[in-house]
C-alpha cells in the first residue's frame, strides 16, 4: 500500500544486503568456436567484478574459469535493458539513439529515445556478456616413442625413447 520509509541507518544496512545478494549469469562467448556457456556467480565472487567497466580484460579465474583472461563486451540489467559502451557509469538514462546497442532503426534516419544503462557493473545489473581473449597455455607432452625393454628375468617396462 504505502511506501515504507528507511531511516539513514536502515538504508544503509538494506544495502549492503543487497549488495551482499547480488547474484550475476555471466555468458562467457569463445570467438573460436562460435559456442558459449552460462555461468551462474554470486556471493563473494561477485565483489571482483563490481565496479569494472565494459572492455576491461578480467582474470578468469574470478568467473569460475581459471587460466583464461576475459573482455567484458555487455549486458543488461534487472528490467532488461543493454549496458552501452558510450554511457559512463552505473545510471540509467533515456537517451536518443540513431544506431548501436540498444536500437536498431527500421528506416534510414531514424531516431528513437530509449532506456539504457551504463557502462559501469553494479549490484543492479543481472547478466554479463564476456568474451575469451586468452586461454591458457597447454603443458607440452615430451616427443617419443614408447619401448618395451625386457629385464634380465623377462619383466617388460617402458620407456621413452627422444627422438630428435
């Protein structure tokens, strides 16, 4: 019915709450192959990722994917609407948009006002878009061949022989 008013002490513990609950499904895109999966973070892992802008290069490890370094590329917020690059920080805006993120005009020319969010990750945002910019380096696995060498009592083991 009405509204419940928050005395200053009480707003501030209400937010470090939610800030505490956000929760973020991170889409993480390999250019690579074409596939992407969904990886659901929240709780502390989510304190990392707070504050970071769209194209900052992450660690991957903080997305549950360790040994990859990932560029943040979007995402949207709890009512749906696209973070855009060209909007600096955390706020939403209704602005006029002629093309890209967020509008895409059916007729030449065409100018629409819209509702967007900013290019900073805050606890209002839901989904995050991130792309592998690097995976991690694979071990090398010594060159050879395997050879059975029998022991004096007929025991056969192997080993690797180099071969250059």
């Amino acid at each position: 019915m009405f509204p419940i008013q928050l005395t200053s002490r009480k707003r501030l513990a209400h937010r470090r709450v939610t800030s505490l609950m956000a929760k973020f499904k991170v889409i993480i895109s390999d250019p690579e192959t074409g596939k992407s999966r969904f990886v659901e973070v929240e709780g502390a892992q989510v304190v990392p990722l707070i504050g970071r802008k769209l194209g900052e290069v992450i660690d991957g490890s903080v997305v549950k994917v360790s040994g990859y370094k990932l560029k943040i590329t979007g995402g949207s917020d709890k009512d749906g609407f696209p973070m855009r690059p060209n909007v600096h920080g955390g706020v939403r805006v209704r602005a006029i948009l002629s093309e890209g993120v967020g509008f895409h005009p059916s007729q030449r020319g065409e100018r629409q006002r819209k509702t967007l969010r900013g290019d900073v990750i805050t606890e209002d945002i839901v989904q995050i878009n991130v792309k592998i910019v690097e995976k991690p380096k694979k071990a090398e696995k010594p060159k050879g061949k395997k050879k059975k060498i029998e022991k004096g009592e007929g025991e056969a083991t192997e080993e690797t022989a180099q071969t250059a």
